[in-house]
C-alpha cells in the first residue's frame, strides 16, 4: 500500500494568504492522521513576481501557525530540490517524452494572432481557447521554423470529444466534457514549465499520494490527468477543497477582507486561536467542541467530514474565538509575556523610536502620540476628514489610488512608500501635504501626527491596507461606476509610469 504523502505548493508572489494556510492544515492533518508526511514546494515558475522575500514569509507565516513540513526547500529531503526553478532538467526531459510521442506539439502563434483569435470567439460567443492552428506542423516545417529562431511554446493535446471522468474523494465522480479543456501550454516561451505541467511532474517524482487542494482547480483536473496518462504514471487521488468565503458569501479576497496570514500576527491574535479558526473551515470535531489544539485536530480528524458548503472566513467570529483564547488559556503572566513580545518587539520599536524622540518631553507623551503602532483600526468618523482643499470624492480617489500602488509595489521601505506618495500626488494634481492628510487621518486616525509615510512602512502593508479600506468606507465607499472611473485613471497612472 502506497505510503500516504501530501503537499502544499504555494507561489512566492505575494503574502502569505489564509487561504494557503487552510489547505496547508487540512493537508497536514491527513497526512498525520494517517501516518504519512506533508511536503512543502515552492513553485517559483513566475520568475518575474516570484521573491524570495515571499517564500520566507510563507515558511514565517505556516511555522507561526504551527502547519509544519517534513520535506521543503528549508529543511531538505529525499526528494528534492523543492523548488520548481532548481528543478529545470527534469521538465527537460519530461517534455521531450511528450513531444516524441506526440501528445504535446510547438506552437509558434504570436501573441497578436492569439488575441485576435480570443477576440473572436468572444464575438461569435464560442469557447475561448487555441484552435490547433500550429498541431499539425510537418517536422520540416517546425524544424525550419526553429532554425529561423521563432518563438514558441509548448502545448498538450487534448481529445476533441468525449469527456473526461473521474473520482473526487469528497464529491464522488465528476465528468467534464473535453470541448471545454484548452490545449494547455506546458511550457513557456522562456523555457519555463506552466503550474500545469511542473505541478503533475513533481507530484509524480515526489511520490505524491493524495492532491488535496481548492475547488477552483476542479476544471483543471482533466489537464493533469492526461498528462499522467500520456506518461502511464498512476494519477494521486484527487480531492478538492471548497474555496473560503466572505461573509456575503463571495470568494475570499483581499478587496473585502484582509487574508495575509501576516495581518492577524501583526494584529495580535494568537497563532492557536488561527489555526482552530481555521480547522473550523468546513469541518467539525467529533464532540463539537469549538476551542481546539493542531494536535487534537490530527488525532480526531476525518477527511469525510469535510462539509462542502463554503467556509466563511467571518473576522467577528475569529475575534470571538481569540478572545475566548486569551480568557480562558492565559494566565495572567501568560497573558503578559505575550503581550510584551507582540508590543515591544524590538525590530518595530526600533524604527519607532527615532519618531518620537523628538516629540516627547516625558514618557507619557508616549501613548498618545504612537498609540496607533499598537492599535487595530483607529477611531475615525467622517468629521475626521473635513479639510479646506479635499472633498470626500477626492480623499476617496487619493486613499483608493494608494491602496493600489501598494498592493502593486513590493518595496515598503520607507524612501519608496515616500516616492510612490509624491508620484501619486503629481499625477492627481494635489500638494503633497494634501495628498498626505486623508492618509494621516486613515493610518494614524489624526490629522497630524508622526510621519505618515514612516508609520506606513513600519506597520507595514497588511494593516496600512486595512485601514485604508476601513477609511474609505467611512468616506461612504466607492460605487461601481466610481470604481471603474478610478479604475481606468490608474491604469493611466500606471502606463505613465513605466
């Protein structure tokens, strides 16, 4: 019987989200349950968005948590690298077994003639998807055409009729008809391998039993079977997640709700109350208990038991939880050490310090003038944004245009966060100084206070961006029509820019 393995394979593109970490526990959880391992890869395909930055802080966020690995870039294994980008040659190889048996073909479409093609089918309301139009290449014709150096990418073929059958651990079979599957590019024009391609490969090489993962790559599951197929490689089995929700019963997004796992430390909640959240996903302990370790998750857990209404991720109810944490876990020397260490982490009060300085003649002046490093959302109405400049449809334009360029950006050091503001600033006609003040009154809930640009880059991204949405909804939100009108002027903004 096949040893049970596990993985989760997160892209170092951005922050660690809360839904990589669901997935990650569930899987976990299997494994262990069934005294199996739980790998991690980082699939770093995506050279131009992929960091190293990202990848440590997904490994910071899941160890915070808990979900650990015992195979990973980090701490090795028998099958690595785990890496994608240190794994090329193999994809080498296994590309040409597919081009020699003739189930995957180049391809040398421009981008220009795949977009008009797109066009089209939209416009005859077909499909979108390759029409084949390079499948049946003659060798003299593909081998000219690499000898003049074309450009090209590799595509799998794909059955023109029929359908594609096959069996979800949680939702019994599923059949997707053929017509609806693409001729999916395996690998890139820079020689990179697709997540399609690279995912199946290193799943077989890892020895990969059971692919637990979100609903959405339920359309792509017939892809990844065919390539197991066209190499006579026995498929994992399947199982597919259903996708967290917001409250309104919308996909989990960061437009609606903050989902960086680096949001919730940064806010002070505890890692076990997080994790128990997120076990609570969709799944129930046996006795109905609600306040639960990683531990007992494992011992108690059943993959059956996942129910595949969509999770909502609710931050009231997370706050219930953390709270019921606090109360009912710490002691109260427990309670302050934890404290201590979340409020007066020394990397933070570093950079804080040097603001205030010069602003204090005692130690009580502290509080009021820094309380917000160490608050939640600020206590602001709309009265906190009456300026003799700005009207709220133009503090809305420069709170939305920020929030963009920051999520956008990578670097929140803070000569770039003072660059984006001034760039922002020059675009949309304003002053600096009146640019800045909804950003003051948002970030720090003052008109005047420390520098806003510093506070930004110390308190960092996931919170600066929660309280800019908070800000703006105050401010009576943005209207569909406003965000495309503020949507089409960013993209102005961004192409002036490059």
């Amino acid at each position: 019987m096949q040893k049970v393995r596990t993985r989760i394979a997160p892209s170092p593109t951005g922050d660690p989200h809360v839904g990589t970490a669901y997935i990650a526990l569930f899987n976990r959880c299997f494994a262990k349950q069934n005294e199996g391992e739980f790998i991690l890869r980082i699939e770093d395909t995506d050279q131009a968005r992929s960091t190293a930055k990202s990848e440590q802080d997904i490994f910071a966020a899941l160890r915070w948590l808990g979900v650990d690995w015992s195979e990973g870039p980090d701490v090795g294994g028998p099958f690595g690298p785990y890496r994608q980008s240190q794994r090329s040659s193999l994809y080498q190889e296994q590309i040409e077994v597919l081009l020699d048996s003739g189930h995957a073909f180049h391809c040398f479409c421009t981008a220009q003639r795949l977009t008009d093609l797109r066009n089209q089918q939209m416009a005859d309301k077909t499909t979108p998807g390759y029409d084949g139009h390079c499948l049946h290449l003659s060798k003299e014709e593909i081998a000219q055409k690499l000898a003049d150096e074309q450009e090209y990418v590799i595509r799998m073929q794909v059955p023109a009729e029929g359908e594609c059958r096959f069996e979800d651990m949680l939702r019994g079979e599923i059949a997707i008809n053929w017509q609806q599957i693409d001729m999916q590019v395996l690998m890139k024009s820079d020689g990179l391998p697709t997540y399609h391609f690279a995912n199946v490969v290193d799943d077989h090489f890892m020895e990969i039993s059971h692919v637990i993962r979100g609903e959405e790559w339920i359309n792509s599951t017939p892809k990844h079977l065919l390539l197991y197929q066209y190499f006579g490689w026995q498929a994992p089995v399947f199982c597919h997640m259903p996708l967290l929700r917001n409250p309104d019963k919308s996909k989990l997004s960061k437009r609606k709700n903050p989902t960086s796992i680096n949001y919730y430390r940064d806010m002070g909640y505890l890692p076990e109350a997080v994790v128990n959240y997120l076990g609570m996903m969709g799944w129930t302990m046996p006795d109905g208990r609600e306040l639960f370790t990683i531990d007992e998750m494992t011992d108690n857990f059943d993959l059956m038991r996942v129910s595949l209404g969509g999770p909502v991720f609710d931050v009231e109810k997370l706050d219930w939880l953390n709270g019921k944490y606090i109360r009912e876990r710490l002691s109260d020397t427990q309670f302050m050490q934890l404290f201590a260490q979340w409020a007066f982490d020394e990397q933070k009060m570093a950079q804080i310090i040097p603001l205030l300085k010069d602003r204090v003649e005692r130690f009580s002046d502290v509080v009021p003038l820094a309380g917000f490093f160490l608050s939640g959302l600020p206590e602001i109405s709309a009265e906190s944004f009456v300026h003799k400049q700005l009207n709220e449809e133009q503090m809305r334009k420069i709170l939305q245009f920020t929030l963009w360029q920051l999520e956008n950006g990578t670097d929140l050091s803070r000569d770039a966060v003072e660059q984006e503001c001034v760039r922002l600033a020059a675009y949309c006609g304003f002053k600096i100084r009146d640019f800045l003040f909804p950003l003051f009154v948002a970030i720090t809930g003052k008109a005047v206070s420390t520098s806003v640009i510093d506070a930004i880059s110390i308190i960092g991204i996931d919170v600066s961006r929660a309280r800019i949405r908070a800000a703006i909804g105050i401010l009576g939100g943005i209207s569909k029509k406003e965000t495309k009108t503020l949507e089409k002027d960013f993209r102005d903004f961004a192409q002036s820019a490059e």
